[in-house]
C-alpha cells in the first residue's frame, strides 16, 4: 500500500482578455474521477478531487459535466460529446483524476473495470493521454485547458513494463504543461487534513482568486506544493504559452466574465465597488438598498454618498465617500460582531467534551445564545462527568471539572501466545482537525497487544504468506487479504473455544490509538522515527534509525493503555467498509453495510509519516495482498 499520486496539467491555447468593452466566452468543462477499482488499489481522494474541480469550475462559470467511476466506453463517448461541445468555440476544459500508467512513452488512462494481464492488453483496455490532445486540437478553439491528476506508478503489478511516473507528453504551441512533480516522479496522494490530493487541493486554493493569471497562479501553487511537501515535491512546468492573459475569475465582474475598465464607465457617472467582512452584508446607499456585499454599483452620478453595511448578529456601519466622474471607487467595511450570546471554556481541555442537550460540536470559548446547557466531560481513565450550566450574554465561563480516577482493565494471554489487553468503554473525537464526530463505545472490548506475527500465522494456517520471510516469527505476517484474515480468525475461534475473536471496528482501532490523547499521534503531533517504524524510503534522518523494512513488533514503546505499534510497521485491516464519516454524533458504530473497499489504519514502515497518524484512513478491495498490509485481533475474555 503506497499512497502516492502524480499530476499534470496542460493549459493550450491561452486567449487574450478584451479591455475597454464586454468579453462573454462559453466554457465548457469534462470532469472525470475514478476510484472504484476492482482487481487494481482503489483510490482514496479521486472522487473527492473530481467533485471539488466540478464546484469550482462552475463558480467559474463553466458548463460542466462531471463523470464518476466511468469504465472505458463510458470515458470515450463524454470524451467525444466534449469535443463536439468545445468545436462551437470559447474555453475547454478536461480534467480527469484516476489510476494512470507509463509505457514506452505514452501515458494511458485507467477506466474502472479496466483488467491488463500483459503489455499488450494495455491499448484495449485503458484510453491513451493522446486522443485527449487530438479533440482539443481538432476543435482549434481559442483555450484548451487539461488537467489530469493520475495516481500511482504502476496499478498493474503484473506488467513489468510499466515506467514510473508519466511521460514528457508533445505540446503544441501555445500550450502550458504543469507537472505536480518532475517528469519520471511520482507526488503526494493527499494534502495533510484535506480530503484532496496535495496538488489539486493546491490548485483548488488559487483557481477562484479574482484577477490572478494563469501562469502566476501556477506560480504560487508549484510554490505551494513544494513548501508542503518539505521540498520533496517539485511541480514541474514546459511553457510555450502565445497571446495575452487569462483569468479563471476576473478582477471585477459583473454578470458572464464582464471584465470592467475605467474606460467602459459614461465620463459623467462612476462607480463603485463595495466589500465587507464578513461577506454578504446588505449594502444601502443613502438608504435605499442595492444589494448583498461583494458588489460593483455603476452609474453612480458624481457627488458625497452616504453608504451603509448592515449584516443579522453584526453592528451596522456607515461611511461617506465622494464618487467622482469616469471612476471607480473601492470601500470596505469590516463589521464588529453584536454581544448576544456568552462564551464557555472547560478544562481539562485534552478530555471529549459535549453539550448534550444542542446539535452544535464543543469547541473551547463556543458562543451560546441565553439558557441552560448540559455539559459531558469524558476522558478515558476517568469516570463520566456531567452537570447544568447557565450562559448569559457576554458571560466568559471558564469550568475546571475535577475528574474521578478509575482502574483501566484486565489482560489475558492464549495459549498462542497472543496477548489482549482491556479497552474500557468512552467517547472521543474520531477523524482529523477539521473534519470530526464525536463517538462513544458503550462496551468494553480486549485489543492485542501488537500485530499478529508470523510465528502465531504459522501456528494456525500452517504457512507463512509474509513478503519478508526471513524478519523471523516475532516480526507480523505481511501479504494478507482482508479475505485471508477472515480464515484465521475462523480457524483460530474453532482451535480456542470459548473465546470470540474478530477484526476490531474503525471506531474501536482509532480510539484505541488514541489511548486518551488528541494528538496526530499517540506520543504528540511531531514524527519520531524513535518511536515507529516508517519512512525509510523518503526521510534522511529515518535511515540512520528504521531498517526499511519490517520489525518484530514490541520494537518501539507502548502507548498508554499497553498497545505496540498503532503507528507503522504494517497497515492493519478493520472489519468496516470504507465510506464517508457521518455527520452527526454516533453509538457503537459499526460502518457501512455498502462501501467501495476495506478500511485500513495505521500506515506502515515504507509510509510517510502523516499516513500514520491515527486518524489517517484509506481502504483496499478485500482480495487485496501487499507487503505492507498486516493485521490485530480483537478478542472476548472467557
């Protein structure tokens, strides 16, 4: 499982912005992600990137059709209706994010469904980056734009032919070639906390900048992605752009790409353009309204204005300016927020903390409106605490809740020698910064100790799977299918009856991790190459520490409930399919009855460190084998 990604952007045929009358240009858009594989590693944040490019495109007023999980025939006939779209003139845009594939120099296109035994079958089943090129080409429009974000360096393990990275593709005159990393090389597959790879989300951060040509916006996102990535990853750019600049979002706008200039504006008016934060204020000009905030008011006759910003929870304001003749004018009002509500702290800060009687997440100094709110306080180790508070307006509460110590739990060993250790039932905050739910586990559950070892596999299977076969019987069995995992666990519940052994939930994994902390990982937010094994490949300072391979687990500290490498070493399967998060607050989940693949945690010892963080989740089709993919049991007590 190595979750890494390349990008390349092609921009053709940059037009030139018309100055001193109205530009109005059809853009049409193809928006392509794939992510469902079936026999290759399905994707992570495809899906995720092709939504989020579909939203911003048509912020940029473009006519998009957006295509997920698309199989070959499917990819060719939007291929072919988006050439036909984009001969009537204007922009043209394609953007695909999906498995992809270098071979003797031509890129290809990984459809789902796509199944490539050998070299040859490569042309039958995947489309070739060049027919994108030929459509847009054959159309002769004035922009042509291609983004394709294509992950992985070889999908197909099978076919040893296959280069790593992409190919140096022709590009004609006119054409701007944007690589999220060198020629050959292979990027990032996700943005840390976000839920898009690290070039598009990148990308996604300038694309809607008002006024912010092209080629500087891919200035400041090569910028962006390289100080990311601590300079690991270099996007790289061939230009050969003709002609004037272009805008995704011009500067000023008005209706469709109405690029305004001084000179358009009658010499006996002016105008002006009002902004406030936060934005969408109601905007009055000597008290008649004009609209919601950002907005350019025209035909404005010269004189002193009286000009009003009033926003519901904000302080109204009100500033004059002189509107001259042939003029545009800029105003900005920057609101104060009304004291209606009170704020509330609770300490200590590192516990799981909920109002029970409001849908809204805690967050330390949370503004609630007059009234009585229940506040639960839960840490593990410590009993639940609950209790009423009363918030008025302009109040500052700080709570200090004085928590009851209790015992974690037992241990028991097999007669395999796997050890399990007691989880106590509580709450935490599941997912990353940003992006959490608060679940609590009702029900105490015993978690070994470390990963299942060779040796153990051995005792039950009768065989040793492992990739690395010479780590020895202390080291975990490696090379096992979520599928595999399922005929030990059955073999091993009929060799040590009386006991009830599964794969543990995503919910359970994490908050085992976890164990009590908020942190990327359980020792805090910084790596430690001391304490898990990870990122030989691409860390310097990992060399001198971890051996680029695995280790006989027990090699690194426990964390504080007795749990031996949560963080790297192997991936570890969960029982759940993988799917989105919900949205509200959860019991006991359990995760989706349909879902795309199985769930794994923990990233492993080629990884980079932020896949092992413990709310780092991705997902592999349960007939899936790799030399990185391990697992741990859950068990009952007798």
């Amino acid at each position: 499982m190595r979750p890494n990604k390349y990008l390349f952007i092609f921009v053709l045929l940059i037009p030139e912005i018309v100055f001193g009358r109205i530009s109005v240009e059809t853009r049409i858009a193809l928006v392509i992600g794939n992510a469902a594989y079936k026999d290759i590693m399905p994707l992570v944040n495809t899906i995720n990137d092709a939504r989020a490019m579909d939203k911003a495109l048509r912020q940029c007023d473009f006519q998009v059709t957006l295509l997920l999980d698309a199989n070959r025939s499917e990819m060719q006939r939007a291929n072919r209706e988006f050439g036909q779209k984009i001969m009537r003139g204007g922009v043209g845009l394609y953007y695909y994010a999906g498995h992809a594939l270098q071979v003797k120099g031509d890129n290809y296109l990984v459809p789902v469904g796509a199944s490539v035994v050998s070299e040859d079958k490569i042309e039958d089943e995947c489309l070739n980056s060049k027919s994108i090129v030929r459509e847009m080409e054959t159309a002769k429009n004035r922009l042509n734009i291609i983004i394709l974000d294509a992950c992985r360096n070889n999908p197909f393990q099978n076919v040893r032919s296959v280069t790593q990275g992409l190919a140096e593709m022709y590009a004609p005159v006119g054409t701007i070639i944007e690589y999220a990393t060198a020629i050959g090389s292979v990027a990032s597959d996700q943005d840390e906390y976000e839920k898009n790879g690290l070039y598009t989300s990148k990308l996604l951060n300038h694309i809607l900048t008002p006024g912010l040509e092209v080629r500087k916006m891919f200035s400041l996102v090569r910028e962006d992605v390289y100080k990311a990535s601590d300079m690991q990853q270099l996007p790289w750019e061939a230009n050969s752009m003709m002609g004037g600049d272009f805008f995704f979002k011009p500067l000023l706008v008005e209706g469709k790409h109405i690029v305004v200039q001084p000179s358009q504006l009658k010499q006996h008016t002016g105008a002006l353009r009002v902004k406030s934060q936060p934005a969408s204020a109601e905007i009055y000009i000597n008290d008649v309204y004009k609209g919601l905030s950002p907005i350019l008011l025209k035909g404005i006759n010269p004189r002193k204005i009286r000009v009003r910003a009033s926003k519901e929870g904000y302080k109204a304001s009100m500033q004059y300016i002189m509107i001259k003749p042939g003029e545009i004018s800029l105003l900005t009002f920057i609101l104060d927020q009304e004291v209606t509500t009170g704020k509330l702290y609770i300490s200590p800060e590192d516990a799981t903390i909920r109002i029970i009687n409001i849908q809204k997440i805690f967050y330390q100094g949370i503004s609630l409106s007059p009234g009585q709110y229940q506040i639960e306080v839960t840490q593990t180790g410590y009993k639940k605490h609950t209790q009423w508070v009363q918030i008025n307006a302009g109040d500052n509460i700080r709570l200090k809740i004085p928590l009851k110590e209790i015992q974690q739990g037992k241990s028991f060993t097999n007669n395999l020698g796997m050890k399990f250790v007691l989880i106590l039932s509580g709450s935490f905050m599941m997912g990353d910064r940003g992006d959490q739910h608060h679940v609590s586990l009702t029900q105490n559950f015993y978690m070994q100790t470390t990963e299942v070892t060779q040796g153990q596999w051995k005792a039950v299977m009768g065989d040793n799977p492992s990739e690395q076969k010479n780590c020895g019987d202390h080291c975990p069995v490696q090379t096992v299918s979520w599928n595999d995992v399922q005929k030990f666990i059955k073999k091993l519940n009929t060799m040590d009856k009386g006991r009830n052994y599964r794969l543990p939930t995503e919910a359970e994994w994490e908050y085992a991790a976890r164990a009590g902390t908020t942190t990327r990982f359980f020792w805090g937010d910084q790596a430690d190459c001391s304490r898990a094994n990870y990122d030989y490949a691409s860390s310097s300072e990992c060399k001198t520490v971890n051996t680029g391979r695995t280790k006989p687990v027990m090699s690194y500290a426990a964390n504080a409930w007795g749990l031996y490498d949560m963080h790297g070493n192997v991936f570890e399967w969960c029982n759940d399919l993988y799917g989105e998060y919900p949205k509200n607050n959860v019991v006991n989940p359990t995760g989706l009855t349909m879902g795309s693949g199985r769930l794994i945690r923990g990233g492993c010892w080629h990884s980079y460190a932020k896949y092992c963080r413990s709310a780092f989740r991705s997902f592999c089709g349960s007939e899936y084998r790799d030399g990185d993919l391990g697992f741990r049991l859950c068990g009952s007590g007798r």
